[in-house]
C-alpha cells in the first residue's frame, strides 16, 4: 500500500518536471550582506512553481522562468528568506542577509503563538529539523545536549526505555516529575501504562520525530502557568508539521546503521575467578573445590567464558519515510509516515514503528479556518526482561566463567547447571511484546467574529491501546515445567475540548493580546489481563490453550480535569512588556474541600535596546531585554483517587469480601509550585552573537507525601499535602555564527546549574529501600546518598573498613554512623552544537556533558565483592587484600564471610561524562545533478549517535537510572544514579539519504 | 457551521452548570466510603474481610513463634530472615513491622465493623449478635498475640484517626484482661456447632463457641491457671466437633483437617505466592530458612514418629552450608495447599497434658501421660515412659516440638515456661534477654509521640 502511493508520487512529480517549458533566463549572483562574500548553495526558486535551483560555488545561478517574470524566493541555512520580484530583469543580484536570530520567528505558546521578541516568559525551542533523522526511537532522546534548564537522561539502554526529563529539577518526591506533553493543544498520555513491569517504556516514542515541525519547553511560570494544575514539571509542546502555500514538495527519506554498546564492563576470566575463590574459600577456612563443587562447580573445568558479552549484540537501524506536503489558499495539506525497525544491542531486544500522519488546513471562507490531524501508529515492541530480574541479560555476567555456556545434552543446547539462570535460553523459548496501537487526532474550527477578535474551537483524541503478550516457554525458569503466558489489553482514552476566544489589537502605540477559554479534559484507562499455566507444548502461545487458568482481571481508572483559562498581553512603544495569566483548574482528583485551583503569573518585559539612550551608547546591540516573572503553578501527577476513602475486595479463599483500604483525605489538593525568573536577554551584531541567561527559583510546597502514620491507626500512611523543596539555578545559553560567508561556522553552547534542597519534610526521612543509598531529608538535595563511607581495607588484616562514630577507621559494620556519601544530582549540565557548512558539505557535531553527580552501582553488592559468593567479580576486585602491609580498597577475599559487602558507599562513583552525543556529517548533491533524477534536492549523510563517552565511571555507561527504582513513583524520584545491571546505552552509526521532489 | 460554534458555545455553558458532576467519576475497581457497610448484604463480605485481615498476620504470627527461637537457620540472602535467624534482631527488621501493622489492621477492620453493625438497620439480630462475637474473637486473637509478642502495646478500640495517632502503651496485663473480656464474651455470644459435624472449612475458618474456648483454653495456660486451662481444653475436646486425624502426614499435606480449629485459607486465586513473609516461598522455593539441625534431630526421633514428616530431606541442596532440609507444613509453590494453622485438636491434648502435669495429674485416664499418648498412639511412636512430674513437664515440651513445630509456637512456649534462656543460650550465642520481646518497630516509634523513648529494652 504504502508502495504505491510512494510509487505514485513520484509519477506525478516526473509528470510536472517534464512540464517546465524554457521561456527566458534570469542570472546572477548571491553574496553575503555582512562580507560580501559569494554564497554558494542557495536555493533560488520561483514562487508558486516548481522551478528552482542553486548558486553555484561562485554564488551564481541561471533559472529559466515564464517571459512574465514572476519572483525569486532565495533561501539558505542562517540567513533570513528574501523574495525579490523580477520585473523584467535579466540579472537579480541579491545579498543575503544574515539571520536575525529569527526575533521576528512566531512560536508557540499555550493556546497560541506569540513573536519572540515579545516573549515575557522562559521558553526552549527545539526545530524539528535538529533531530528529525536521529537513530532513536523517541524524540525526547534527541533533545539531549540541547535544552538548557531541561535535564534529559535515558536511565537505560532498552529500546524504546522512558526517559527522565527534568524541567528545571525535580520538583515533587512521591507525585510525578515528567513534563506535560501537549500534542498540537492536546494533552497527551507520556506515561507508560505497562502491566508487566517496573520497566518504563515510553509513550512517546509513537511520535514520529520526522512530522514534528518543533519543540516547546515552558520552563518559567508565566510561560507554563496557563496550564495550570499540571505545569509544576514544564510542559512541553510538540507542534507538528502543517501544509504551506505553494508547490507540492515530495521528499523521501531512508537511513540504515548498526549499533554497539557504548561501553562494556570487564569480568574475570576463568584463570582469575578459580585463583580470587580458592583464595576466598582458603581465606575462609574451606577446602576450595569442596566449596566450588557444593556450588555446581569445578574447579578444574576448562571453560574460560565471557559472559558479560553475551547479553550484547551488534544491532542495528533502519527507517524509510516519505512527505508530501503543499497546498493553496484554499487548502493545505501534510502528509507523512515511516517504517523503523531497530534490533537493539541487548538480545532479543527490537523496537518497530509504521506510522502516517495527515494534518489538513482549510479555508471555508476569510474569516472561517477548520482544520484537522490525525496520526495513526503502530508500535511493537520486544522487550527484553527487566533489570532486577534473573532473566535480564546483563545479570549473566554474574556466571562464573569456567562454566560453560552450552551442554550438547540438554534439549536446549544450552547449560541449565549454571550457577544462576542461563538465561540464553530465553532468546528462543520467551517473548514479552507490548504492541501499542496509538491514534492521536484533533479537529479544530477557527471563527474571525470581528477583525482581531477570533473564536477557537478544538476538540482531541488521543487513544492508546497497549497490547502485551507474554509467553514463557517450559524450558525457562518462570515458564517451567508446562509453559506460562499472560496477556493484557490497556486503553488509556484521552478526549480534550478546547474552547478559546482571543482578541488582538493594536491601537497607537499600545498592543494587546487578550485570551480567554474554557478547556475540559476526561482520561480514561481500562485494563484486562489473564495468565495460564500447563500449555501442551510451546507452539500453543495463547491462553485458551492453557490448561490453567491462573488469574483474571479487569481495572478501569480515570479522572477528570475542567478548567477556565485566560492571559493578557501587553506592549506599549515596542520595548515595554506585560503579560498576565491564569487558569482555575477542577480536577476530579483533588479532595472535595480543595476542588478548584487557580494558577496565577505575572511577568514584564522591557525591550532596552529599542531605547534610543542604550542605541546611542551600544550600538552594536541588535537585542537587549530583560524579562522577569512570578507565578504559580501546580502538580497534579497524584492519584486518581488519593483523597477518597476506599474499600477494596479482599479476596478470601475464593469467597467475596471487602476490607477498608485507604483512609479518605477531603483535603488533598495539588502540589504547588511558585516560581520567579529574571531574564535577560542579548544580541549583537544584528544577533551574530545572542544568548539569554535566566536565574530561576522554584519552590514547591505542599508536597504530596504518603505520611506514615502509627500503624495502630489499622494503616499504616494517609496523603496529606505537607512539606516543600526548592530548585533554584542559572542558565546560560549562547549562540555565534563564528564565520559567515561560503564557509560557515556557527557555535551554540548552553550550560545550566540547578541546585535542589528539600527544605521542608515533617516525616521521618524517606529511605526507598534498604539496597539503595537514596535518601530525602530535609536541607539535602532529593535522593542524596546516605549510608555507611567505606574506606577501604585494613592493610593490616585485610577487614573492610568504614569511617567509625569518632570519624576514625571501624570494622564493626554496625557501629559505623550514616553519613552523606555522594550526590547523584550534577553540579551543572549542557551541551555544545557546532555546525560547518561550505559548499553542500555540513557538518554538525554536538557535545554533551553532565558533571558532579555520583552514580551508586547497587550490583556491586554482588559482582564486587572480594568473592564473597561464586557471582563473577569484576577485574578490579583482583587487587583483593593478600596480606599485611597491601595497601588496597578490595579487602581480602573470604567466602561467604561478608567481608566489606553491605551496602555502603563502597560503589559509590563520579557519574560525570562528555559525551560526543551527535555527529552528522552530510552533503547536498548540487541541483543539476539531481535534475537529471528528476529530483530537486538530495542530501547524503553520515552520522553516529554517542560516538565516543569519557568518563571515570568503571561500570557500563555514566548516564543510567535503573528502572528496577520504579516500585513506586516515590521511589522512582529518589532513587537518582542508582545502577543495577541495567543495559548500556547504544552507539549508533548510520548512513542515509534524503530527496525532495 | 455558525451553528457549530453555537453549539458548541452551549456546551460550555453546560459544563459550567455541570462541573462539579463533571469531577466525580466513580473509581470503578474501587469503593468509596460512603457506599459501604450500610445495607444488610454487606456485612457478609466485610465479615470475610475480617478473616482475611487475620489472615494477614498469620505469617508472621509463625515467624515470631519460630524464627525467633531455635528451630530455624538462615539460608538465604533477605536481612529480615539473616537477623531473626542470627539471632541479631533490629526494630526495622521487616517481619517485626509486618506482624505489627497487620495486627492492627486487624483490630482496626474489627473495631469498624462493630462500630458500624449497630447503624445498620434491618440486620437480624442474630447476625448481629453472631458478627459482632466474631469481632470480638478476631480483635482477642489479634492482641493476644501482639501483647505476647511485644509486651505492652497500645491499646485501640475505635477507628478514630484522630485519637487513634498518639495512644500510648498499655501494661501487657491490661492487653491481656482485654483480650479475656473479648474472648469470654465471644464464647457467649458464639454459636455453637454440633458434635460430629463434617463442615470442616467452616468449623476452621469461623469461630465458634468451641474454638472461643479453645483460644481461652491456651489462655488460661498462657496465664498458669492450670484448672482453667485443663477444663476448657476438656470442653473442646469433649465437645467432639473437632477429632484428631488418623494420619499425621495428612496435618503436613492437607488443608482443614478434621482437627483444624482456626486456620486461614489460601485458594489458588489468592495464593501466597512469593509475596512477602509468603511460608511457602521461604521455607520451600527461595529456602530462605532452613530446619535447624536440632530440631531436625528431634523430629526424626523415635519418639517423633511418623511426625518427622515435617520436614524433608534432599541431597541437591546440600551445597555450602545448607543441611539438605526442608519444612513441609506449608505446601507446595504452585498448588493450593498454603493454608496456615492457627490452632488444632492436638494442641488441646497438649494444654490439657501440661495443666494436668503442673497439678501433679500424671498418670489414669485423666492424667498428663494420658494425654501425650493419644498422640504418640496416633504418631505410632512408643508411649511416654516418664513417671515424675519434671519428667512429664519435660515430655510435654518434647512432645510439643514434634507435634508443633512450625506451627508458631516454640517462642511462646519457652517464654511462657521460663526455659527461654537455657534453651535459647545453647542454640546461639548471639542471644541476649532482650529478644524475650519483640521490638517496637522503629517506624512506630518515630510516628507515634506517644511511643517516643518507649522502645522495648535493649532495642
């Protein structure tokens, strides 16, 4: 199907190549407006037809148009867009000038668009283009290095693995910290509905980041306060491609790469694990290979495996998409889709997205505009098992490598005597898929009642069907002995109506922007789920094949949100800015005391170089303005029923019962965040050099906390809003176009410091689990890493030492006091993008880097620890204690004696790394070429996705966040820079091409 | 299409007019408060959520009973089970906070229901009657347990958030004359059940009149009122609503025996599982603990008999230190035989044998050995030889273990008898008086002002 209309197309397009007639030439020459300097490769097009070309390396074209002349659009990277009407002219010279840093650029804003320039508020804006062709399978991955004051990390390697965004910091500890996603005005679903397990896979990887036109991150309150309830966490906008005026431009895309891990960690071999255990098991008083073989092992096999590499392959990439995309003043049209398939670089582990997209304009009349979208998306995804279970191929590393990894006896092929589960065998007897179906879809009708007075009515969809089938076959360890499978079905229904009036006006030297509208939304998730046991063989899959049925469910859960909103906007004389907004929020979620919410901002602005004292005295500045904004805003990322009393059926023995399950709490409302900005903005040059630096304090109170309370009260916590935390911190961001002319360079760096403290908690100290350092008290960062400080090992006698209560070295485990030992938030994040381009070559090359945050390797509770059990170690332990005077941080090596081995920080690391996150090199044929193809343009390229990482982190990969952490959101929040045999991320190498027709 | 932005311009309106119907969806899945509990047809379920919130502390009811004494090792990687197992028991120690909370919860789902079955119009008396003596009963067992277990311990007896934050501790004796007012007045008010009945999932699951004083009946032992307990030991015994089972593999194998008189049951649909403190899951797949050497030793006696059932031995896990063993009593991983025995026949024998023993009643018909023997005669072990008091007295504790074991008893009863520290000394030497008493949990302790430097000794 898609064939063919691909195939179709492209017929149509050679049909309207083939009808340009020659009718005269026009030439000349295109320079630089800043240096004079030749342009080569612009593109020059005649407007409203399919005629087109470039300069050539001496900034000159020919283009043959109609003898009625017509106008030349000229276009080229950094520069703005100039029309020039032709007249009857032969020669059209033109000098390009450099662009303004688009002030003049419309973005999107909550419920509408504003000019940059007069922006109040703190916003990031990512183009679409940026990270359209990246190898990910989420568009969120490709912010990465980008967003100052966003703080994006992939915990995990997983394909398709939800990511952790952090809009100026975490702001809540037990309600959620992800941003709000707004899909072209509507509310979407972003977090993971999954059945399975604590593994968070994200929901948004059913965008496609090819049909995304650009990204909009509300970070500051009056940027973000129009949504309300929900903006605590940033919202983030997604706005997707639309139709434009003119000639229909075919494009089509495809790109393939393979990918590795980015990095491995090192075990022992065979030679050092049997020398670190006899050691052990000597040092211990056991007799070694009594001890191996009391273990299922040999000490004198002749095995040597690697079994970390096992869990690891060379995967790989491909994507082919397609656009069309045109339209008159009547009508505009975008239509798009794609096919990507990615194998990961875990076994079994493979990622598929189909999807296609049509966003439809039309003009009913002047004043009357309707509009639609609709995208439809199928993603599959196998997913390998989560971190924390036997089954997750990276825990193969904990086998010993003198056993081997096949047994020519077994039916499997595989070893089964393993010391812990070989769980190769899973490649082929176990599938886990989540099949998602998702449809995102609005229907918009834009009414002009007066000049500047417009009525907006919008109405959306979003639906998710999750599918997940699960099969384990009778050779595996949870599938043994006859089969186990499960299968879910979970819709999450998402409708949306907004409904807005806004009136624009300019009179004399005032400008006002009035908004005002009535939004309501309803969310809806259903879940039904059943499992088997005691299929007759592994080809029956399905659980009516199951001979028992172990359980059946179905679940349904919702809220509801309705809500008024309005903003005013401001401008007298072009440089003086005041924007308000506010919004009242219901939600079905909060108590019955606390129903409605209202979220207030305020910001102005003050456009200083429009001031003619600050023109007189630097005129070089293009851009000066400052900015600064207070509000209030909310976080309703709790349960949907938190605030009710609740009984639940207790299942007795097969009988009914019932049983008081929560206490009610009619008091419950939001989070609520109140957030200051003070901004300033800058250009010079006509903005060849601009940046802005913001300064930001965010505190939230009202946190939502599960406060335990006596369990004598028959539970054991209620909700209540107590305590607060605050982040506050600085972003820079700065943009240079080092070199303009045929040879161009352009520079965009971006760092930002964020520091978070819980200032308030009024209950006990949160610990999420006793395997984790996390912790959250109050006067410490969220999730800062409390516990034992290991200091080593004793040279004299080889102990495990930790820092003891009179701060002097202690073997007694116990007796040592909990003391701050690391913090997994970074003391600052950024990235640094240059771009190159000369002739049709360019080239862009971005660097990310995180500093200053520890990462706490919880398997190093198993995998080094001086051979305290038969885990595989890693290397390092081989600098094991051996005897007096040895000077080492291994202790010495006792089996089973747990020497050194509770959690302490002993596993404690500096997180940091830079990162070359992006390189992409690519080159555009030059348009003669490509006309021989009957194509416009064509671009090739080369690019690599985490090419290199340095970082003194010892384990996989510095930027992880076990999803074993997710028992809870609660814990999830807190438990920072934890790793726990989770996946690396991928190294991505892809080649691909691009045409337009 | 001015029609459609009317419309729609109407619509609002009407959510305006609506809103506050608009933000109460009903949680499906889920009840709110005001929907439940007020009509007769709903005391049934609640009634079943009581037993099943006994249910959940009767894992760790056995825990304390017997990792905290000298029947168990730990074998496996879970702190919980190192420290019960080592003898090295803190206050955040899981299974402590487990039994704590769920105990609670259990009073506090007792508590609810008799305070809501008086509102609830056109409840027959009768139910009325029997529910509320059955809450009674629950509430009893329930602090029975907590006040043996930690010693003295608040004392709730309304649902009241409020009041119900900061009550302090009440004296162990206190706890106790309350659970006897609850427990007399259950007997009271409990029907009673005809000899020879075959109903033996309900005889095991619901109290009744006869197991009301086969609670009283440990009470009374629990208290050294020898008379007491030997004559409500009699009266469950004579009462023949409960018989002992031929076989004893059938107590180790099945699920209400005819001899079952409170037990709480697992149905696959709920089973255990691997959920926390599950008995299946740690004595049986992960073998977090194992039978200690001793007590294995004790139940493949002679005297034992056939009751070395209990556990079982399996040469593949013998690897590093573990002895091979494995306790039987709570079933399988995958089938529906989980349940957990709260109390059976044999153990009245065995009240009844000790209250005897203390008031010098060894020997007839109505003497201790009597007693002893009718299990030994049923363990097809050889009858008790002892002819002195201390002798007897001996063969009672002997007798208990190879009865009882796993059952949740080990620690009551050295505690109870005195022989705690001799016993216990021997078995580890991490051992101190102070675990003669569980701790306050540590989160308690923290919550509750009132439990502030109220820790339990040496905690």
């Amino acid at each position: 199907m898609r064939r063919s209309l691909l195939l179709g197309c492209l017929l149509t397009a050679l049909v309207w190549a083939s009808a340009i007639a020659q009718d005269r030439q026009v030439t000349g020459k295109v320079t630089s407006a800043d240096d004079g300097s030749a342009l080569p490769g612009v593109s020059i097009q005649l407007k409203g037809s399919t005629r087109g070309t470039q300069s050539d390396a001496n900034g000159a074209y020919t283009l043959s148009i109609p003898t009625s002349g017509g106008t030349l659009v000229f276009s080229f990277i950094g520069t703005t867009t100039q029309e020039v009407e032709i007249g009857n002219r032969s020669t059209v010279d033109v000098r390009l000038v450099n662009d303004a840093r688009a002030l003049n650029e419309v973005v999107v804003v909550g419920y509408g668009t504003q000019q940059r320039r007069d922006l109040t508020g703190s916003q990031v804006t990512v183009k679409g283009d940026d990270i359209a062709r990246l190898p990910v399978q989420t568009f969120e991955t490709a912010l990465q290095g980008r967003t100052p004051g966003v703080q994006i990390t992939q915990g995990s390697g997983r394909l398709g693995s939800a990511l952790q965004i952090r809009v100026r910091g975490a702001a809540s500890i037990s309600a959620g910290n992800e941003p709000l996603y707004v899909l072209d005005g509507i509310p979407i679903t972003s977090q993971d509905v999954n059945t399975t397990d604590n593994e968070l896979f994200s929901p948004l990887a059913d965008i496609d980041p090819n049909d995304i036109e650009s990204i909009e991150i509300l970070k500051d309150a009056s940027a973000s306060a129009i949504y309300g309830s929900r903006a605590s966490n940033g919202v983030v906008l997604v706005t997707t491609k639309r139709g434009k005026v003119g000639r229909t431009n075919v494009t089509i895309g495809y790109y393939t790469g393979v990918s590795k891990p980015t990095r491995l960690r090192k075990f022992l071999n065979a030679a050092q694990y049997k020398e670190l255990f006899s050691e052990a098991a000597t040092n211990a008083g056991y007799d070694p290979a009594e001890e191996f073989e009391g273990s299922g092992l040999d000490l004198n096999s002749t095995a040597d495996v690697n079994w970390s590499d096992q869990a690891f392959q060379t995967g790989s990439v491909n994507q082919a998409n397609f656009g069309i995309s045109g339209g008159n003043e009547k009508t505009r049209f975008n239509l798009s889709g794609a096919l990507n398939k990615q194998i990961g670089i875990v076994i079994a582990n493979e990622f598929k997205r189909n999807n296609i997209r049509l966003n439809l304009d039309h003009n009913i009349s002047k004043k009357f505009t309707i509009g639609t979208s609709l995208a439809l998306t199928r993603t599959i995804n196998r997913k390998t098992p989560g971190d924390n279970a036997f089954s997750n191929p990276v825990q193969l590393n904990a086998l010993p490598p003198i056993q081997p990894i096949y047994d020519p006896a077994n039916p499997t092929q595989f070893n089964r005597q393993t010391l812990y589960y070989n769980n190769l065998i899973e490649v082929s007897n176990a599938n886990n898929y989540a099949n998602t179906y998702r449809m995102f879809g609005n229907l918009f009708g834009s009414y002009q009642v007066i000049p500047g007075l417009t009525f907006r009515s919008e109405y959306g969809f979003d639906f998710l069907n999750l599918q997940e089938e699960l099969y384990q076959g009778r050779l595996t360890e949870d599938g043994s002995p006859t089969g186990y499978g499960y299968q879910a079905q979970s819709r999450a229904m998402n409708w949306t109506t907004n409904n807005t009036l806004s009136y624009l006006r300019t009179i004399g030297n005032h400008n006002i922007d009035l908004l005002a509208g009535i939004t309501y939304q309803e969310q809806n998730l259903q879940t039904v789920s059943t499992e088997g046991r005691g299929f007759p063989n592994d080809k029956f899959k399905k659980i009516a094949s199951a001979a028992r049925i172990l359980s059946g469910s179905s679940t349904a859960t919702g809220y509801s949100i309705l809500s008024y909103v309005a903003r005013a906007n401001y401008k007298y004389r072009d440089r003086y800015l005041l924007g308000l907004s506010g919004r009242i929020d219901g939600s079905s979620r909060f108590g019955a005391n606390n129903r409605y919410g209202f979220f207030p901002s305020v910001s102005a602005g003050w456009v200083l170089n429009e001031e003619q004292f600050i023109k007189d005295l630097v005129p070089v500045l293009s851009l000066l303005k400052l900015r600064a904004s207070y509000g209030v805003t909310g976080n309703s990322e709790i349960g949907n029923f938190d605030s009710r009393g609740l009984y639940s059926a207790i299942p007795y023995a097969d009988q009914a019962g019932i049983q008081p399950t929560q206490i009610a709490n009619p008091d419950l409302r939001w989070e609520k965040s109140s957030q200051f900005d003070l901004g300033l903005e800058f250009g010079f040059r006509n903005n060849r050099v601009n940046g802005q630096i913001d300064f930001y304090d965010k505190t939230t109170n009202d946190l939502l906390l599960n406060v335990p309370q006596p369990g004598i009260n028959g539970f054991s916590t209620i909700a209540r809003n107590i305590g607060s935390l605050r982040n506050r911190g600085i972003e820079f961001s700065l943009t240079s176009q080092n070199l303009i002319g045929a040879f161009r360079w352009s520079t965009n760096f971006n760092i930002s410091f964020n520091r978070n403290k819980v200032l308030r908690l009024d209950v006990s100290p949160i610990r999420p689990t006793a395997r984790f350092l996390s912790y959250v008290t109050e006067g410490q960062p969220l999730g800062i890493f409390y516990g034992k400080k290991y200091l080593g090992a004793d040279p004299a006698n080889g102990d495990a030492l930790y820092e003891g209560p009179d701060g002097k070295p202690t073997n007694d485990y116990s007796s040592a006091p909990d003391l701050y030992v690391g913090n997994p938030n970074p003391d600052f994040t950024g990235g640094l993008t240059n771009n190159f381009s000369y002739k049709g070559f360019d080239l862009n090359v971005l660097l990310q880097f995180v500093s200053g945050n520890d990462i706490y390797n919880v398997a190093g509770l198993f995998q080094s620890v001086n051979g305290d059990y038969f885990d595989n170690q890693t290397v390092d332990q081989m600098k094991r204690w051996q005897k007096p005077g040895d000077v080492t941080d291994v202790p010495q090596a006792r089996l089973y004696e747990g020497n050194g081995t509770s959690v302490s920080s002993r596993w404690v690391q500096d997180g940091s790394f830079l990162r070359v996150k992006t390189v992409s090199l690519g080159y555009n044929v030059p348009g003669r070429l490509m006309r021989k193809v009957f194509a416009q343009s064509a671009r090739i390229y080369v690019s690599a996705l985490n090419l290199f990482t340095f970082t003194n982190y010892t384990g996989y990969d510095p930027e992880v966040s076990t999803q074993y952490a997710n028992s809870s959101t609660q814990t999830a929040n807190v438990a920072l820079g934890h790793d726990f045999y989770t996946p690396p991320q991928a190294r991505t190498l892809t080649v691909g091409i691009n045409l337009g027709f | 299409m001015t029609r459609f932005i009317r419309y729609t311009a109407i619509l609002a309106t009407a959510w305006l007019a609506s809103c506050t119907e608009v933000l109460e969806p009903k949680p499906v899945d889920l009840l709110v408060d005001n929907l439940v509990l007020n009509e007769p047809n709903d005391v049934e379920p609640a009634r079943i959520g009581a037993y099943s919130a006994l249910r959940g502390m009767s894992s760790t009811n056995m825990i304390a009973g017997d990792f905290t004494a000298d029947y168990i090792r730990h074998n496996g990687t879970f702190n919980d089970y190192r420290e019960l197992g080592t003898k090295q028991i803190t206050s955040s120690n899981g299974a402590v906070a487990s039994l704590w909370s769920n105990m609670y919860r259990t009073i506090y789902v007792a508590n609810f229901i008799l305070e809501k079955l008086p509102q609830i119009s056109s409840v027959t008396e009768a139910t009325r009657k029997q529910v509320s003596a059955e809450m009674r009963f629950l509430r009893g067992y329930a602090y029975f347990i907590g006040a043996n277990t930690f010693g003295d311990i608040p004392k709730v007896t309304t649902t009241d958030q409020g009041t119900n934050r900061t009550i302090a501790k009440s004296p162990k004796a206190d706890i106790l004359a309350f659970v006897l007012e609850d427990w007399k007045a259950a007997e009271t008010d409990l029907a009673t059940i005809e000899a020879g009945s075959t109903a033996t999932v309900v005889n095991g699951t619901y109290a009744n009149k006869i197991s009301a004083r086969a609670m009283l009946a440990r009470y009374y032992l629990y208290q050294k009122n020898w008379a007491q307990a030997e004559a409500f030991a009699t009266q469950v015994i004579d009462s023949k609503v409960y018989t002992l089972e031929t076989n004893f593999v059938d107590i180790v194998g099945k699920d209400f025996t005819k001899e079952s008189i409170l037990e709480v049951g697992y149905a696959l649909s709920d089973d255990p599982g691997t959920s926390a403190f599950g008995l299946t899951n740690l004595f049986k797949s992960r073998r977090e603990v194992i039978p200690s050497d001793q007590v294995v030793i004790s139940l493949l006696s002679t005297e034992s008999g056939t009751r070395r059932a209990t556990v079982s031995f399996d040469s593949q896990n013998l690897k590093g230190d573990d002895n091979g063993w494995t306790v039987e009593k709570y079933g399988t991983p995958d089938n529906d035989n989980n349940n957990i025995v709260l109390m059976r026949l044999a153990e009245m024998y065995l009240i009844r044998a000790e209250a005897r023993a203390q008031q010098n009643k060894l020997t007839g018909t109505s003497g201790a050995i009597a007693d002893l023997n009718v299990l030994r005669a049923r363990a097809k072990a050889p009858n008790v030889a002892a002819t002195n008091q201390a002798d007897v007295l001996s063969a009672v504790e002997r007798e208990r273990v190879y009865e009882l074991a796993f059952e949740g008893h080990r620690w009551y009863d050295l505690l109870r008898t005195g022989r705690i520290q001799a016993v216990m000394t021997a078995f580890s030497p991490n051992w101190k008086s102070t675990y003669e008493r569980w701790p306050i949990p540590n989160g308690e302790v923290l919550r509750n002002p009132s439990l502030k430097d109220a820790q339990n000794p040496g905690y």
